[in-house]
C-alpha cells in the first residue's frame, strides 16, 4: 500500500516511538495515549482524538491488529485492514503517532510508553481501564470523554445492512 510519506511518518514502530518519546519527553512534552480498533472512523472517534490533544502535547494512539479486532469483535471485523486504519488516523493533524498492537489489551503499550495521560471513551469507567494504575502509579492522569451520541462502527455497520 502507498502511504504518503507525511501520514507514513505517524505509523512507527516501537523503537522508532521510543526515540521520538525520549526526544518529546527531553523537551518536556506531555504525552496523551489512547487506544482502540478505529475500524470505520467516525465523528465520535475524531471528537475524542481532538480532545486527547487537549490533555497534552502528543498523542499516541493504539491501534488494534487486525487479528486483534477479529478477537475482540468477531470474525466479520475489522471491516478496514490494519494499515488503512492507520493510515487514516495519521491524516489526522491531532495524532501524532500510532503504533499497532497485536495484544487484546494495550498492557504492554502503556508500559512501555508510561503516558501522562491515557484516555478513553465514555463506554469505560476508570476502574475498567487497563493500564490506568501504571499511568496512576507515576502521577498521571486517567481521562474518560463523553461518548457522541449515535455514532458507533457498530451501529453504522447496522445501517449499512438494513
């Protein structure tokens, strides 16, 4: 897939993360994480990426694997593969990175990342966040953001069938 170099810049691996952090963190930069499948984008995922900047300088954001997603949603998702979600979500000025992630949970991430702030949508409460006790831990802030009502990937997929 051809991926304009200006989004391919924002898909990193996480060596390549863990330079561009240290760089961030050198210049004390606030770093946001956030996480989820993004599989069809829609106005409720770019309202709460837009807000993740509100609570920092950079935001890096997990994307799911496409295995991932099979295992979380089912065997009909995602409906976009992997690197059209990225690359999407790197079109977006708000983002600063996103790194995929082949685990069903963002564990691993978070700790290799150690956030400021990690945030997620309305759909959790803090207690069922994973990650939020590291990001705790370390002084950091756990954010939730009101869900946009009406829109869902899986309520759009609804539409499109009937």
């Amino acid at each position: 897939m051809n991926i304009h170099p200006d989004i391919a810049y924002k898909i990193v691996d996480m060596p390549t993360l863990q330079s561009r952090l240290h760089h961030w963190r050198a210049v004390g930069s606030r770093i946001v994480f956030t996480n989820g499948c993004f599989d069809i984008l829609h106005k409720g995922h770019v309202e709460l990426l837009a807000r993740c900047r509100d609570f920092g300088d950079h935001v890096i954001l997990g994307l799911n694997s496409d295995a991932s997603v099979r295992r979380i949603k089912g065997s009909l998702r995602p409906i976009n593969d992997q690197l059209s979600r990225a690359a999407v979500l790197a079109g977006l000025s708000f983002v600063d990175a996103i790194i995929i992630f082949e685990e069903d949970t963002p564990l691993e991430l978070i700790t290799q990342i150690q956030p400021d702030v990690l945030v997620k949508g309305g759909d959790y409460k803090i207690s069922e966040i994973v990650g939020a006790d590291i990001v705790k831990q370390k002084g950091g802030e756990v954010r939730i953001i009101p869900l946009v009502e009406g829109y869902s990937t899986t309520s759009i997929i609804g539409k499109t069938i009937l």
